[in-house]
C-alpha cells in the first residue's frame, strides 16, 4: 500500500450543522500539538485566542497573546471572552520538581482560576498517559478511568491536573475534561504509537467534543484515536460526546516485523508498561531534565 492510499483512509473532521464556531483560548499555542491544530481549527471557522511565551505569528482568525500562564493577569486577561479554554502549555517532559511544581501544577491552577472568575465553562486540561504510566496496558484496560500511577514528576504533574480539573468542575460547576493525550503526531512515529497515537484531526473532535457536550462536572478520558491495536476502553470520551475515527493500524506496515519477542506491528503488549521510557531509570530519572533529543513529542510550552 502507498503512503497516499493511507492517507485516504482517514476521514476528514466535518462541522455538523448545528455546531457553530467558537472562541477558543489555546494555552501552549507555539507547542507542538499547537501548530499543528490551530489550522484545522482555522479551517472550520473557530476564532483562535493564542497565549504562549513565545510569540505566535497570528493567522487571520488569530489573536497572538505573549506570556505567561503562570501569571494571573496574563491568564485573566487572555480568558476574557473565550467560550472555551485549552491549557495546553506545559513543559513535556521531565523536569526539577520546582520546574514541575511551577508551570504544570500553578499554570494550571493560574488557568483555571482565571476562567472561574471570568464564567467560562468549559475547559479542556492537555494530561498525559504518564499520569498512569506505571500500570500495564492490561491493567489500564480494566478501568475507562484507571487511579493514578505516574511514573516521573512530570507524570505527577498530569495526576495533580486531573485532580485540580475536578475541583473546579465539582466546586464552581464548570465542565472540566483532562485528557489524557497519547502520542500526538501527524502519523505514528514508532511501533509503541500503534497503541497510543491520537491524530491532530481527532484531537480537533476532541476540543469540538468539550466545546458542545452537555455533560456537566469533570472528566478523565483517553487522548487516543480509534487504534486497532490498543485495548484501552474510550468510554469516558465517548459519554462527553469525543468519537476518534483514525487508527494508527494504517501504518503498522511500516514498522519491523519483530524486536524479540513481541511483534511490533501490534502495539504495545499487555505486560508492558505505558510508561515506556519514562519507567526507566537510566533513559528518565526522576527528577532530572531530560536530554533535548530525547524529550517527548508532547505538547510544550517553550520555557521563560
């Protein structure tokens, strides 16, 4: 099969008709996940509020907001009229626990503080499969919402959104869903996204999903597209109203046949742990910044 025949296997995000577009703050908008939604959000019409440390070149349909969501009064201000918020802005991988402690846990706190006071309602937190990222994929596939088990502080960090986002959906009636995102990318980089892939086009249903469900309260779901090879159940998402239509299973062809003694063209097996490399003492110590080239493709926030 050609690289374009999987391409023609996916299935464009669509706007039912009686969806209307809406203000989106997008925290992290300069991050990796950022650029690459924010024109598949142009496209279907959304207006796009986006704050980051780093300058974003604004789009039209674009507002570009400098600084920091650590700071109340950049968030305050960047809330003010949004009708939905994407906190995105982290730092992706290990860091120091004062690191940690300072963009993921207070950013978010600083976020969701601001959208309270400013009575937007609806909120999605960019968590991570770290957050449970010591338990195996079979012990992850016996609960739509596995407890917390992270693996690093950073994993840590996602586990203290999850916690926060229920705090402000239970105390003040928002509507507050941390997902916990996969590998986001435009294709599977590696045999291991056969399972935890999510496509930048499903992750656009899944901010649609939060802007428009009429669930109430907090919410923990999985970020992953419909893979094949992961048996995670994606209940949770789908009673938000988040149905993922890619599947990493196009591209299994692409990847080896085996590496010892599980074949990869299968995900990851069910005695291996989510975690993957963050599990490993030598590759993620907890606690220590990881290497530059070997840090996580996940959403960033470039730091101060």
């Amino acid at each position: 099969m050609g690289h374009s025949a999987r391409h023609r296997r996916f299935q464009p995000v669509t706007m039912p008709a009686d969806e209307r577009p809406v203000t989106i703050l997008l925290t992290g908008a300069a991050g990796i996940i950022g650029a690459m939604i924010r024109p598949r959000l142009l496209a279907r019409g959304h207006r796009l509020r986006c704050l980051d440390v780093t300058a974003v070149q604004a789009q039209p349909g674009e507002e570009s907001i400098t600084g920091s969501v650590t700071d109340p009064e950049v968030a305050a201000d960047a809330v003010e009229g949004a009708d939905v918020v994407v906190h995105l802005a982290a730092h992706r991988d290990e860091q120091t626990w004062e690191a940690t402690l300072d963009l993921n846990v207070t950013g978010t706190r600083t976020v969701l503080e601001a959208a309270r006071a400013a009575g937007v309602r609806r909120v999605l937190l960019g968590g991570s499969l770290h957050a449970v990222g010591m338990l195996t994929v079979a012990q992850a596939a016996e609960d739509p919402e596995p407890a917390p088990h992270p693996d690093t502080y950073y994993g840590w960090s996602k586990a203290a959104m999850e916690s926060l986002g229920r705090l402000y959906a239970d105390r003040f009636g928002m509507t507050v869903v941390t997902a916990r995102l996969g590998t986001v990318k435009e294709e599977p980089p590696d045999a291991r996204a056969l399972t935890t892939w999510l496509s930048p086009d499903d992750m656009v249903r899944l901010i649609e999903a939060v802007a428009t469900t009429e669930a109430t309260g907090g919410h923990v779901v999985w970020g992953f597209s419909q893979n094949t090879h992961s048996p995670l159940r994606l209940d949770a998402g789908r009673a938000i109203g988040f149905t993922p239509v890619d599947d990493a299973a196009v591209f299994a062809d692409r990847f080896g046949t085996a590496v010892g003694k599980q074949d990869h063209k299968r995900g990851l097996g069910p005695d291996e742990l989510l975690a993957g490399p963050f599990a490993s003492d030598e590759r993620r110590p907890v606690g220590k910044p990881a290497p530059a080239k070997q840090r996580a493709g996940h959403h960033s926030m470039p730091k101060k």
